[in-house]
C-alpha cells in the first residue's frame, strides 16, 4: 500500500465526488459508520482522561526473627540485618530459610549481636516494596538503631539486595550481595553507600561479570565498593563470607550516613 500526502493546491482535485464514496465504502466494509458531521465539526474522537482511586492493598510476607540475647535486659538501640535467600528457599515453609546464611549460623550458634530479619520469598525473586514495607514493620515494632540498619542476601537474594538498596538507598547504612547482580543503571543511587561485593570467579549460575559490571558502575559515579573474589568457588560464595567474622565486623562498624 502506497499511501500520498497532498497538499492544499492539489486538494481540489483530490476530494471528488468519487474519492469520498470510496472512502465511505472502506468504513462500511469494516463495519463502521462513517464520521459524522458533528465528529467533523471538531469534537476529538478521543479524549485524554484520568483515573484516580485510593485502595487498600493486604500484603503478607513470613519471615524469621531472631533477637539478641540480651535484647531484654536494656532499653537500647539495635542494629538490624535484613537477609535475603536464594531461590531454593522460596516457597511456605519456614524451615527452608535457615539452609544457609545467618539464619543457618542462628540456628546452630544462638542469636547474633542484632536483629536478624529473614522473611521468605514465596516465589521468583523479591518483591521490593513488599520487602521495604517489612521493614518499616519491625522497626516500628522493635528497638532498632535506624543510622544501623544492614542489607544481605545470596543469588537470588544479591538480586534483591542490589534492588531494594536502589530503590531504598536512605535506609541502608551498608549492603553486602553476594553471587547477585544489578542494574548498572542504578549505579549513582548506590554510589555513596557502603558495599562489599562477592562472588566466585568459577560461578556458572551467575556468572562473576553481573558483580563486575555493577562495581565499575559505582566506581564511575565516584563510589568505592568492596569486592571480594574467590578464585575457586563456584556458585556457593556465600558460606565463606558468612562464616568469617570480619565480615560482621566490617558490617556493624558502618553507620548511615547523615542526610
């Protein structure tokens, strides 16, 4: 089809008796009534609108808790780890969450020096404001230092630790994904955040270069993360940095940073 555009010296010839038949032959044919005068008149065939409605939305998520020993004994402040799991985790039961990571150490140690908040994915990935509206929850609910509050989480769980700290920034004194990846995009939300990446060079789940990619990102918007290579593991490069306490003690010494 051949569609010509003409201007106003040759509308005469082109606007005959014959053309505008064909023309209300071509609505008829697709079951349409031809414009009318009052649309030709300057009444739009369209109108641009906008619909607005408050509603209630129920959101649920389960989660473990687990509270410093102590947590009783004083009217103190704590510090708070969100963790977030892998994908084999995900589902309704509860007992899954505590395969790996800090729940796992938890379960066989005792508690932490903090809060630890470990909620379960019931599906494919996290649901970001789903996450951020848990949290806003247990802080209301228990005394936690708000300028300590800590991000983690691995695979699955680095994915939703990179996308709840760049849809969340403020609320984060530091974040820790470990074998996730990220939007590069995002990079300059995260720039003045602390971050300490890892990843195993061997990892063919997620491959190394989704970390890569988001530590040069930072680095060209002037952040400075950590990252953490193990030239051995692959997938599972989460069971070294749990277990080394530096880890926690590199994470509970950063405080957020003052607006």
């Amino acid at each position: 089809m051949r569609l010509i555009f003409w201007d106003g010296v040759n509308m005469k010839t082109a606007m005959n008796a014959k053309s505008i038949t064909c023309a209300g032959s071509l609505f008829l044919a697709a079951g349409l009534a031809a414009p009318t005068p009052t649309q030709s008149a300057g009444v739009p065939a369209q109108q641009a609108k906008t619909f607005e409605k408050t509603t209630t939305v129920t959101i649920k998520m389960n989660y473990l808790l687990s509270l410093p020993s102590d947590y009783d004994k004083s009217n103190k402040s704590w510090p708070l780890v969100l963790f977030l799991h892998g994908a084999g985790e995900s589902g309704n039961d509860l007992e899954k969450v505590k395969t790996h990571g800090p729940p796992k150490l938890v379960e066989a140690n005792g508690p932490f020096p903090f809060i630890l908040v470990s909620p379960q994915s019931h599906g494919r990935g996290w649901n970001v404001e789903v996450l951020n509206a848990l949290l806003d929850s247990v802080i209301e609910q228990y005394r936690v230092d708000k300028d300590r509050v800590y991000l983690t989480g691995l695979s699955m769980g680095g994915f939703g630790t990179w996308s709840l700290a760049a849809a969340h920034p403020e609320k984060f004194a530091a974040i820790a994904p470990i074998c996730g990846g990220g939007n590069p995009a995002d990079a300059k939300k995260l720039a003045k955040l602390p971050i300490w990446v890892f990843h195993g060079a061997k990892d063919t789940t997620v491959p190394i270069k989704r970390s890569e990619e988001m530590v040069d990102a930072i680095k060209a918007e002037d952040g400075s993360p950590k990252f953490t290579v193990y030239p051995d593991a692959g997938h599972d490069s989460w069971t070294a940095t749990y277990n080394n306490p530096e880890f926690y003690q590199w994470l509970l010494a950063q405080r957020r940073a003052q607006q």
